[in-house]
C-alpha cells in the first residue's frame, strides 16, 4: 500500500492507509494502547485495541523512537490531538529503539531542554523534535526565496575553492593544511574569488559555501565553519546599489516563507539607514564602553537593534559610511569625503548580519591604499594584479544565513541554526 | 541612461542606447576604427567615425580588454557580424587594461589554446572567453533544473561539516587540519552526515558541497577540492528507489538546460542497466587489464559508455550488483545474494559520476559487516551508534556535477569545469 504522509491523512477520513513514521511516545491504557507517530510532516495519533491481539502483543515490546509503518483505517476522534485518529491493524517493525534513549525526544515537562553539549553530542536525536526541524524546514525555503531572486536576476552561481597558498586578508585566524609536501590555508571568505569573477566579466555571481574561522570564540554567535552566503555584482554606481539588492534578496527569502506557511513578516522598505556617526550619537547616553569610535561593537548593536525597532518598527537597519580604520584596504572610499567607505553593515535584530562594499578596482588606487594600510605590496601583488587586466567597477556582500535564521527564529545560538556545529571544543558528531 | 544589455540590442535599433563591456577587438581601417564589446550576453560591434573627433581620439589610446561605457545608437549593417551595429557617440572609460595581456582572450587562430597551465595561473582572463563562461552558465542552468526538482518533491537542503575528529570511511588520502590543540580532517564525503539526518526523521535531504580529496592524483578527472551534489532518502524498498529517483533529477537538469537554450538532449526513460558481471562479460573480448574482477577501471568504463551507446543510443547506464569487495561495509547486501551489494554506479559517456546504495540501517548487521571486512569495530563504533535508536530504512548517492558537466559539454578535463581548480600543484590563484 502507498504510503501516506500525517499531513495528507485529513484528507482519508474513513478510509485504510499505510503510515510510516517513529513511536514518538506511548500510552497504556489497560486494554487498550495508544501511539503517537511522528514523521517528518507532523504527529498523529494511532490506537492499538485490545481485541487486535497480534497488533497488541506486539506493541507491549516496542520501544520509544522505533521506526514502524502502520496500516489502519483513519477513524474521526473528537478527543484524538488532531480531531481524528488511526485505527492499527497491522504493524510492521523498520527499525527498533534501544529501549533507554540517551535524550528524551519529547521536551520534558518542566520546559527545559536538556543541556546542549548532551544535546549536541546526540544531535541526530536532537533534531528529532519538531521543532529543530522546523529550523531547517525555514531554511531550504528562505534559501528557495533567494536563489528564485537570483535566477529571475542573471546571477551564475560559481563554487569558489576552500585551498588557499596563503592565509587570507586578515592573515589571522586561518586554518592551516598539511597538503602534500606543503601547507595550504582554509578560506575565510570568497571575497577574492568572487572579485575574481568579476574581473572575468561574470558580472553577477552568487556563491553558498562554507568559510572557516579559526577563532578561539565562545560566544552564541560564533563557530568555526559556517556557510556564508556571497554575492557580487558589476557596473554598480555605489554600495547604495547593493543595499537596494540586498533588501529585494532578502523580502524574496521571507516571501518565500511566508508563501510556506512559515508565520514571518516580510520586512518593508526601504530598510532604516543611519552613519555609524548617528549611531555612536544614538546610543551615546548608554554608556556602552567600545574604545573604538570608528566601529561597534556586539553590545552597541544590540541596543541599535532595539532602539530601531521602537523607533520604526523595523527590525532591519544598514549601517553605513563607516571610517577607512574599521574596513580593509580595498573598500572604495568616498570621492567627497576619503576618510569613509562606500561600505555598509547590516544588523537584523540587533545583530550584524551583513557585511557589504563597493570595492576598489582601479590597481593604482589599490596599491594606495594597502601602502596607507601599512600593508606589504608583496603580499597583495597577486590580489591586486586581478584588477591591471580591465575590471568593471563592483561590490557585493558576505552574508550569514545561520544568523539569519537564528534572529528570525529567536534561538538562542546560532549553533541550534546549524546541522552539525563545530567549534573549538566540538569536532562531532 | 540605463544600460542595455548587447543581448537586448536587436530590439533598439534606431534608439540611443549605452552598453557595458570588455574591449574584445579593435580594428583600425585608418578614417573608421571598430570595436567588439563584450558583456555577459554577447559581442556587439562599434563603429567609431573620425568625425566623432572626442570618441575617435580616445579610441587611439584604448587597450584591449579595458572596460568602457558606450552611448550610440544602433544602426542596421549588414556587413556587421550582428547585423547591426553602435555609432558610438561618447564612450566612458571604467576601468584600463595594460597593454600587454598575459594570455589572449580571442582564441588563437590556429585554434590552439594556450597551455593548460598557463591560462589557470591566470584565470580571470581565461574565463573571459564566452566559450569558458558558457560552461558556468550551464552549470547554473543545470543546478537550478535539479533544485526544482528537489524543490518540488520535499526535500530538506542541509550544510554538512568540513570538519571531522577522525579521517572518514576509507582512513586514506584525507586532508589534516591544525585544528586550535588538536588535529581534524577534512570531510571526504557527507555521507555519514546525510544518514545521520535520515537517523533524526528528515527522510529526504540533499547537500551541495565540497569535499575534499588528497589524492596525488594527475589525471583529467581528479582534484583535491570538487562540489558534490549528495542526496539520501528514507524508507525506500532498495536501491532501484534511489536509481529511479536519480534519473528523474538528472531528467530535471537537462530540461532545464534545453528551456534556458543550451543545446543538449533529455535522457530518455529507463537509463540501461546491466549488473556488473554482464559488464565484465560484454568487454571481455577487448582484453582489457584488471586484476579486481569484482570492479571496473577508468578504461572499462570508458570502453562500456561505447558499447552501450552503440547498442541502445543512450548515454547513461546503471552498473548494479557490486560484489561486496568493491563495496564499504555499510551498503546493504542482497538478501537473495550476500555476496553482491544493493548499490550501482552511474555512468556517463564512459565516465562515473554516481556511486549510490541502500545503506544498512541495521546496527547488528553493521557491526556483523564491518568484521567480515577486517575493521577494527571501536573505530565505527560511534556512526554504529546513529542507528541504535531507530533509523528508517534508507539509501542515496554521492555525485560528482563537475564530471557531468565536463562530459556534457565534451571539456577534455574536469578542470575546466570548476571556477578556480586545485590540483596536487595548483593552490592559486
């Protein structure tokens, strides 16, 4: 018999079915059994009578978290969860559950979770509550939203490599690899690749991959590899261009929720705008400690998050016109004002989410500014020979869906956004 | 004005229009000067008129491959490879070239390529060629074709880790990382991860991303770093659920490549299969070397992709009923057979790009298979572990898209299927 999904099974009231699914719990009542079953579209209810005695017998063996297929007959029940209920005639044992689960699947009644380092350790057990997996439900649709504004937009995609023969930008907190007789470093970003395909004329590239970060963080916004989201564009006249694609990316990811069945708001526009000076002036009577003016830090975002949203009501705001201290060489400056970048963050929530610039591409220029840097011209000879070749003027972004979803969702870190989480202490499961 | 793109020409002529491109060609005919622009799109011509004293002066000093604006209007003319052409009335310059290119963009008249090695240590131009950005727009086409179908048929997207605490399934040709105190590895396949998401209930997952080969590998079909394209799905019957499946997202790329105007035929319906013993016995008669009689080499395939496109006209073919020799210890043996294993390859135009199983999802029977391999059981006792607490039945596939692009499109090395490739060698740029 054909399997029925529990969605579908409101539609086969009062006829036999086949359900496939785990034993999500249990209950004894004497002479008759009941058994919730969950797969990957919801629970339901099956009773197990007395009078079914094979059925009955076997279900006094079965263990929580089994795989069973059930066939039975979907019988109306006003006091079954769902309104109706299936009737088991015949069970067939997928797959049995040791009988003690190392975590409960169930939330416990107390309503709190167990210990995420526990949790984590058994996390394909972990994501067996429905709601983790409503967590990555919300992200293959907010990630179908977005590549739909791609693909309605001339974008390629391109995979850009994870090997690198130099440590990037930063030169910090970089991976290295034993490769063959030499070492190669993991990339923190696809920023160069992506300028890379710009000067290859590709004009609008996207790319979904993972960067690394080898930082010693143990904060609930950070992890050692996390998937970054990138895209860049040519023949832009300023990073207010990729502001404006940002914001159509984004209202088509939350669309595309929404149009899910996934209960968000769809931000309007255009989002809130401020200069990082009206933010520092903003959030001055806080006394937020941050020895840098030219940037802020976690605690600043915060409370701009929170000072926006009462404001405007808008969770979103850019950050922009940000001080050549606070961003890397080859940022654009401002042709009125050089000690600025066509640049801009954007923070959701209260926190950044977004990096984004309009980029240098005229080599001279450049060379300038990594000297004004205080860089090595050596180290950026390569970089900067992208750009002596004819390059169209661009910019684009880095982008962290993880915290994303994690904002969106209001989880409490951004590993409960991520499969299977690394981070300094956690290299498994 | 806003800009048109060259593709868009052919329904402006008579109007003022401005373009954005690549200086291809420059043609001198002493009173008349002849450019070839490129954008994304296409290659249009530009006739720049002496008495356009402005445009013409600046033309004199133009290099090649610099980037420029133009304003003009399109005019009809025949003689024009489009047959129309852009009087050029003002032209911007956006970005210069040097006047020496280390490689050429227009393709040699002899029609010989640069050498390999030379265009990939300049990439950037190389991929200038709308020959080479062809080959990224069809994998665009062809990924967004297969995500429609996972689109429409409940797939959840999942991001698996790089990052392991041990060196994956096969224990060999793995990448080491300085991991903070500690070492990791690099992920050679998502494989565990993906049965680890059938373990928490997601029943149909896929995964787009790299994995990580350190192989001392120098052939036209290997590299260290590739994208892979990875699907699982729970509660199947067997194998021949995941080759069906298969075949349905291959069907879904090349539709999608055929509507976006790629020249390419659809696959028909059932791909040929034969096991693997009809294989060994058709090419026998070519006397090809193989010590494993329980596997094919690089040439069998090659030979197999002939035959049965002599035979049958197609393509592709599933190779079924792998001996357990050529098999890992957790693909699902025939009940019928324990011999042979649920599992195929899949291969194109003589090249394998699938490799998929039912995997036992059977933990006793696990452990039983990993002894009958001579394994040592406290190394998999951890991803025994998955299966424990009740896991559908399931099985999927690993794919290599790079393969199949190369193969479709005839490139003489998967290396020039991937944006930025990395070899044993090549780490740049």
């Amino acid at each position: 018999m054909q399997r029925t999904y529990v969605k579908d099974l409101k539609n086969k009231i009062g006829e036999q079915v086949s359900i496939k699914g785990f034993v999500h719990a249990i209950r004894d009542q004497g002479g008759i059994k009941f058994l919730i079953i969950r797969d990957v579209t919801g629970l339901i209810q099956a009773v197990v009578l007395k009078s079914e005695k094979a059925v009955f017998d076997f279900v006094k063996e079965l263990t929580l978290e089994s795989v069973i297929e059930i066939e039975g007959l979907v019988k109306d029940q006003k006091n079954a969860p769902n309104g109706f209920e299936i009737l088991a005639l015949t069970i067939n044992l997928l797959s049995k559950s040791e009988a003690q689960l190392p975590i409960p699947v169930v939330t416990e009644k107390s309503g709190e979770e167990t210990d995420q380092t526990i949790r984590f350790d058994y996390r394909w057990i972990d994501l067996r509550k429905p709601e983790k997996l409503a967590i990555f439900k919300a992200w293959t649709e907010f990630e179908k939203g977005i590549r739909k504004y791609f693909d309605n937009n001339n974008y390629l995609q391109i995979y850009t490599p994870s090997f690198m023969s130099t440590s990037s930008e930063s030169g910090a907190e970089v991976f290295e690899v034993k490769y063959f007789d030499r070492k190669a470093y993991l990339a923190q970003s696809p920023q160069f690749y992506k300028q890379m395909a710009m000067a290859a004329g590709f004009e609008k590239i996207f790319v979904w991959g993972p960067v690394y970060r080898a930082e010693p963080s143990y904060t609930t916004r950070h992890v050692t590899e996390f998937t970054g989201l990138d895209f860049e564009i040519s023949y832009i006249e300023s990073h207010h261009d990729i502001m404006s694609e940002m914001e159509r990316m984004l209202i088509a990811g939350f669309t595309q929720l929404k149009a899910s069945g996934i209960a968000v708001e769809i931000p309007f526009t255009p989002f809130p705008q401020m200069t990082l000076k009206e933010v520092k002036e903003k959030i001055k009577h806080l006394g937020i400690k941050n020895e840098k003016d030219y940037d802020i830090n976690a605690e600043e975002e915060r409370e701009l998050g929170r000072i926006v949203k009462e404001e405007t009501g808008h969770d979103f705001v850019f950050v922009i016109d940000w001080p050549i201290q606070a961003r890397p060489f080859y940022h654009m400056r401002h042709g009125k004002n050089m000690e600025l970048t066509k640049s801009f963050d954007l923070v959701y929530k209260g926190l950044e989410i977004v990096t984004g610039a309009q980029r240098e591409h005229r080599s001279e220029i450049l060379e300038k500014q990594a000297v004004d840097k205080g860089m090595d011209l050596e180290a950026v000879k390569e970089y900067i020979s992208f750009f002596k070749y004819g390059c169209p003027p661009h910019g684009g972004v880095g982008i962290g869906p993880a915290r994303i979803i994690m904002k969106m969702l209001d989880l409490p870190s951004i590993k409960e956004a991520i499969f299977l989480p690394r981070d300094v202490k956690r290299l498994t499961p």
